[in-house]
C-alpha cells in the first residue's frame, strides 16, 4: 500500500481510530489526541508497518492500544518520580473534567460507571466489538491474544456489566436486564 492510500484510509478510519484512543485513554481527550498523533508519526515514520496480515483497522488498533499502554508508563513513571505519595497518583489518574460529567446524561453515566468497574481486557473486548465493530476474531488480534481467550473476557464482560447495571436500576428504574416483551410482535 503506497503512501497517498495509506493516508486516505487513515483519514477514513479516524473517527474509529479516535474512538478507541480514547477508550484505551481511559477517556482522557488530551491523552487520546496525543497517542493518535503518536501512532501516525509511527506510521509515517516507517516505525510501525502494515504487513497486510490482518485488515488495517485491526493493525491500526493494535499499533494505538499498544503505543497508548507505552505512554501510559511512561507519565505513570514520571509521576512516580515525581511524587512519593501513591494515593495522590492515583487520584490524578482517576480525575475527571466538571465538563465531561456535565455532558453524559444521568443513563451514560451509570453506564459508563459499570463499564469502568470491569477488568481491562473485558472493557477493551466490549468496546471493540460494540463501538468499534470488529468481530471477536479481530478484536482478539488487537488485544494480543487468542480467540478463546478474547470470547472469554467478551462473555464475562457482558455478563458483570448485566449484572452491574441490574444492581443499579433498582433506584433509578431503568431495565437493563434482557426480558422478553410480551407485547412485541
């Protein structure tokens, strides 16, 4: 693939590629834009090269979740030396902006609050099979592990986010669970 189509499908794929930067982020705007710009210099660089093994968005995913767990390290190492006191960094790292609670409804916010309680990798088999569109197969190439391995935590993660979310509907009487409609044709 030359250049100029490697640049049109990125463009393409920008949103998505967003998207999931953001999620491997942990929701942080800041952080996303800057692991994206990151995998693009990789990529342009000739740093990070698609060999046509699997579709590019799949290889484009693995490249931002990988160099965003890099960068991740690293500023958590910097914050380390930084500062002695391991309550405060985490604290930093759990910090969200009056701005982004303001914006997600009162049903997101419960939704996201259950999605965060799940382990990393069924949060990460989620969102690639539900936001970003991508089968299990693809999805398990992108997180690095087998196929077994991705429907796993895909299965679990649905199952404590059902769980989770039904614990929560009591006192706000939303029905997350899956009941048939007796109504419906």
């Amino acid at each position: 693939m030359n250049i100029a189509e490697l640049k049109t499908e990125l463009e393409r794929l920008h949103s998505a590629s967003f998207g999931w930067a953001l999620s491997c982020c942990r929701r942080d705007h800041s952080d996303a834009e800057e692991v994206l710009q990151t995998v693009y210099l990789k990529i342009f660089e000739g740093k990070a090269i698609y060999r046509g093994e699997s579709s590019l968005k799949t290889w484009l995913f693995a490249v931002i979740r990988k160099t965003a767990a890099t960068e991740y390290r690293r500023k958590l190492l910097r914050t380390l030396r930084l500062t002695s006191d391991a309550a405060e960094v985490e604290h930093h790292s759990s910090f969200e902006t009056p701005t982004a609670t303001f914006e997600r409804s009162e049903v997101q916010a419960h939704f996201q609050s259950a999605l965060k309680t799940l382990p990393r990798r069924q949060r990460e088999a989620l969102h690639l099979v539900f936001y970003e569109d991508l089968s299990l197969r693809e999805a398990a190439d992108v997180m690095g592990v087998s196929i077994g391995s991705a429907r796993q935590h895909y299965e679990r993660g649905k199952k404590k986010l059902r769980e989770s979310l039904a614990k929560m509907e009591v006192g706000y009487g939303n029905n997350w669970g899956r009941q048939e409609n007796p109504s419906a044709v």
